[in-house]
C-alpha cells in the first residue's frame, strides 16, 4: 500500500486532493513523498507521522512531551547528530533511542551506531521538535550549517602533526593518490575509533589481511574485493607518513606517525618487515585522549592497591614490574610516576621508545647505534640529582647493575623484567650475573601482571554456574551447582592448597555458605558480541621481607620462593583472577585463558 492509500483509508486525504498530491510526489521524484505533502501544505506533521511511523513499522513520539535523559547524551558525536537531525532520547541495557524525522535515512543510524558501538532503535519524530530539542539540550549556539558540512567533508581525513617528504618517484606518486591516501585513512580512522591498540597488515599470496587488536585478541577485518592491487602503494604511503625509505624493501624499518583523527591525537608506531609475499606491517596506536595514567585505573584489589602505594612511597630501591609484551607494564609505571610526582621530587626515566610524553617528568630516549644505551644513561643522570628513576628494561648484566648502584645511593628505581611470575624475577637477576646479595638487598617488590578482558556492561548478565565448568583451584567451587568428586591433587598442589587455605581472608571463609553466582556478556552491538569490552589487569604482588632476602642469597629457586612468599601473604595472579571473577569484572574462561599453565 502506497503513503496516498494510507492517508485515504485514513481520511486524511480527500478524493478531490489525492490527484493533486500524486501530481506533486510525481513532479519531485527526488524527494520522499512525504516530505512534498508537507511542503505543498496537503498535510500537517501532526497528522503525517503517524501515518508515516505505521507504515515504516516504527513507533511514533510525540516529542513536545518528550523526556531526554541525560546518558543518551553522553559519548553522542554532536556534528552528526546536527547533521543528520537526530536526537537521543533514552540509552537502556546497550539500545539508544534515538528520534528521527526522516525513516529513509538508514545509514544515519548505521552511522550513529558504528561510532558510538550501541545498538540505535530509531523512532519517528516532528523534525522541528528534533531541532528544537538538540538546540536545548546540545546548545549549538553559533554554529553554521557550513561548519557542519565541513565536518561531514572531512570526516574521512587524517590530520598530520609533522611535515611528510615524498620524492618524485613512481612509486612515491601512486602512494600519494587521493584513493590510496583516503584508503589508508580509513583503516587508521576505523582502527581508532573501534579501540585498536594494533594494526597488522599482512600481504599473502591470496592477498591481503587486516586484522585489528582489539582488547588484547586479534580480529580480522572485512576488505572489500581488488584491495590487492594497492598493495604496494599502501606500504609506501605508510612509509611516507613514518618518514621511511620507500626504497628500501630488504631490511626492517621502524618509524612514527602522529596524526590526529576526530579531534584526537593519536600516535602511532609502526614497524615494517620483510616477508616472502611483500612487507609486514604492524602499527601500535597510542591513543592520548584514552591514555589514564592512575592507580585508580589499573584495576588493583585494596589489599594489593595499599602494599604497592607503600612500596613507591619508599625512599630508595628497586620496584620491578614484570610480565609479558602487552600486558600493561608501562601504564603501571607510569601511574606509579603520577602518584610519586610533586614539585619537590625530580624524577627522570630512560626508555626505548618513549611511549608517553609526560609533563614534569625528564624522559630519555635511548640510541644503542650512537652509545646512549640505557646503562650509559643511567650513569650519566645520576649527575642530574634525581630522586626517581624509571628504567625501561634491565635488558642486560650492566643495566642491572647500574639500577642497583642507583638504588644503593639512595634513589628509587622503577624498571620492568620479562618473566611469567613475580618470584621468577629475582632469579632473572641472578640469571644476568648479578650478585645475589645485591639483589637480596636492593630489590624492595615486584609486581607481576597480565591484562584480562572485561565483562561489557551493556549485556552483563548473572548466572549460576556449574561446578563441573569451574577449574578446580576455583574458590568456593563447592558452592556452584551440580559437580563431581574432585581429583585426587598431587602432593605439590596438596602443599600449595594449604596454604592458600591457611591464609585466607575472614571474607572469604564468609562466603562459603552463600550460593555461588558469576556474570557473563550475552553480546551486544557495543561489545561486537564478544561479550567483553576493555581490560584491567591482574596482579601478583610480592614484597620482599628478610625470609626470603636469606633464600635469595642462598640462590633458592623460584619455587621456594613463591612458596615463602605466599605464607607471607602474597595473592598468584591467578587467585587475583579468581577474585575479579568472583566481583563480577570478568569470567572464568578469560582468567583461564590468561594464566594457562599457571600454578594455581
């Protein structure tokens, strides 16, 4: 049924007029035909929309008695919901409400959805209450219609902040081409905007793959068909923007692009190498405006968040973070630096790269090919009088021991190690050549990490668990539902148990008789139906006390140490999981995930 045959069942139009309007939606073919009944003043909005609404399916509201709530406002991109004449209503459980005049415009709400990362439930509204109400609640005030469409103009570009060269070769010219700079644009705007912390661009025989790292797992990306072909100046139009050498295709080159994208700025380090089926690329964005550096936001449970205030809050050794690539090292030293700066302490850091710029601290970028390595840097800074010292890596034997020497001369040291746990950290030192009663006496903590997915807050739902589906080192596992014997543990895990059983919280031994109940994501537009959105870490945090300074001069192994160090209160990461659970941040299989092969 035709928009007329609905008005004329409706009796909104009359047999006299219904010529009339088919002439007039006939002689402006490109437009809708309800916006022409309006115009040529056959019908009011009043009577057209829900007319409209019906036939369209939608529901119609009378926005004159409308109630905006605050959240939908809230991460709402203003350009386009001016441009596109829409208005947030209410945001309940992942759905934004959202009025619209005009029930043609689909990719409005595609558009409003892909940046916001909510489902849009569009309903049909009065185009003038629409523009009514983001006046009132958007204040837009002086802006024109032009600043709009400039904003619709350049929504697929990329702001540079550093000057690029390009030579007048070939292959220079093909990168620089409107199609391939808006293409490279595009991934590096979509990448951005879904939270990407890498990009991976691999060419294979079959062609090219895009994957995106998106809370901490790779996800590949859609491309559309004949992408191939742009491969070559795909690489050297990021190689322009990196101020490499398009050139050269034989050795790995490493460059930095800063840009800004929407308004923020964003910095991103790439890293090119030589593959059998062309260059590999991957880029790390470096987000700014998203950067927190607080121990608010690290995601420590209060007993661990007061045991590591204490440890930086001391005025000399060494704090050691460790823990794999990507598992939040520097975000944690870097909030320890913010907690530990004022105007009375003098704090310099020497990294490769310098991955944040912070203000009132003194970074160091090292340069192994000219001599500034981090142990040259090291000692030089101590002529700087600094009360903090951050140490990217102790990659080696004399970076070790120049962090220790700073430590034994009064100053506080933060540095990272690569290792799986906390206790292993202490025999890495040992490992590098350095002397057991050095490290004894100098090492004051250490904090092992991992960064686990979070439950998405908009499909967060409880259930009860069944025991059979819980690992056996899950506390308060006999409190789910169902569940067989358990396995008979080894004398290990039978002496490991008992401690934790022996030290644990009055809390916890609480809650044994209550019935067990977790959460989990069901999947949402905003989490792209993972069910997780962001991560926080988890934490193993052991302090070291004169018990296991004797055993680490008696170059006990790591074993007896996480032992000692668990009589004296220390929480495994995979306890710390188990409580993030247990609280409702993440699940079962995410802290899994990340501690397999872990003990427990």
């Amino acid at each position: 049924m035709s928009l007329l045959d609905a008005l004329a069942r409706r009796g909104l139009i009359g047999p006299a007029d219904r010529p009339r309007a088919a002439d007039a939606i006939a002689a402006a073919a490109d437009k809708p035909a309800h916006a022409t009944l309006l115009e040529k003043g056959f019908l009011k909005e009043e009577a057209l929309l829900p007319v409209l609404a019906d036939e369209f399916g939608m529901d119609y509201v009378d926005l004159t008695k409308a109630e905006v709530e605050p959240d939908a406002l809230a991460n709402v991109p203003q350009k386009l919901v001016h441009r596109r004449n829409l208005m947030p209503l209410s945001r309940q459980n992942g759905t934004l409400i959202v009025a619209t005049g005009d029930p043609f415009d689909a990719y409005a709400i595609d558009e409003l959805a892909t940046l916001t990362g909510l489902h849009v439930h569009p309903v049909l509204g009065s185009p003038r209450e629409i523009s009514r109400l983001l006046k009132q609640h958007f204040g837009v005030g002086g802006e024109t219609v032009s600043a709009l469409v400039e904003e619709n103009r350049a929504k697929d570009e990329i702001e540079l902040l550093e000057d690029i060269e390009a030579d007048d070769s070939e292959m220079a010219k093909q990168a620089q081409q409107a199609s391939v700079v808006k293409l490279v644009n595009q991934i590096l705007i979509e990448a951005a905007n879904e939270r990407a912390s890498d990009i991976h661009i691999e060419f294979e025989e079959s062609g090219i793959t895009v994957r995106y790292r998106i809370d901490g797992l790779l996800q590949q990306q859609k491309l559309p068909p004949g992408i191939e072909q742009f491969q070559a100046a795909i690489v050297s139009r990021l190689k322009i923007m990196a101020r490499l050498n398009i050139a050269e295709k034989r050795l790995p080159q490493d460059g930095r692009i800063k840009m800004k994208v929407q308004g923020r700025e964003i910095d991103v380090r790439v890293s090119i190498i030589p593959m059998v089926h062309g260059e590999g690329i991957v880029m790390r964005l470096l987000d700014k405006g998203r950067m927190v550096f607080n121990l608010k936001s690290i995601g420590f449970l209060p007993e661990v968040d007061a045991k590591f205030r204490q440890l930086i809050d001391r005025p000399h050794g060494i704090v050691i973070v460790t823990g794999p690539t990507g598992s939040g090292k520097s975000t944690t030293l870097y909030s320890a630096l913010n907690e530990v700066k004022d105007e009375t302490t003098k704090i310099i850091t020497v990294e490769d790269p310098v991955e944040y710029q912070q203000n009132g601290i003194c970074q160091i970028q090292t340069h192994a090919k000219i001599g500034l390595t981090f142990a040259a840097a090291l000692r030089s800074i101590l002529r700087h009088d600094p009360d903090v010292i951050l140490i990217g890596e102790m990659r080696d034997m004399e970076t070790a021991e120049a962090a220790i020497q700073a430590s034994l001369t009064g100053h506080l040291v933060f540095s990272t190690l690569h290792t799986n746990d906390a206790p292993s950290a202490f025999t890495r030192l040992i490992d590098m050549g350095v002397e057991p009663f050095l490290v004894a006496s100098t090492v004051e903590g250490i904090m092992a990490q991992r960064l686990v997915r979070t439950i998405c807050p908009d499909c967060k739902q409880p259930f009860a668990p069944n025991a059979d589906d819980l690992p056996i080192d899950f506390p308060h596992r006999n409190r789910a539902v169902g569940g067989k014997d358990l396995p008979d543990l080894t004398p290990a895990d039978a002496k490991l148990q008992q401690v934790l059983h022996d030290h644990a919280s009055p809390a916890a031994a609480a809650m044994v008789n209550e019935a067990l109940k977790l959460y989990k994501g069901v999947g949402c537009r905003a989490c792209r139906q993972s069910g997780y959105r962001g991560r926080t870490g988890i934490h193993e945090l052991l302090v070291n006390t004169d018990v296991i300074k004797d055993l680490i001069v008696q170059r006990t192994n790591a074993g007896v140490l996480r032992l000692e160090a668990l009589r004296n209160g220390m929480r495994t990461l995979r306890q710390d999981g188990w409580q993030k659970v247990l609280n409702g941040t993440t699940t079962v299989e995410e802290v899994g995930r990340v501690t397999a092969g872990d003990i427990s």
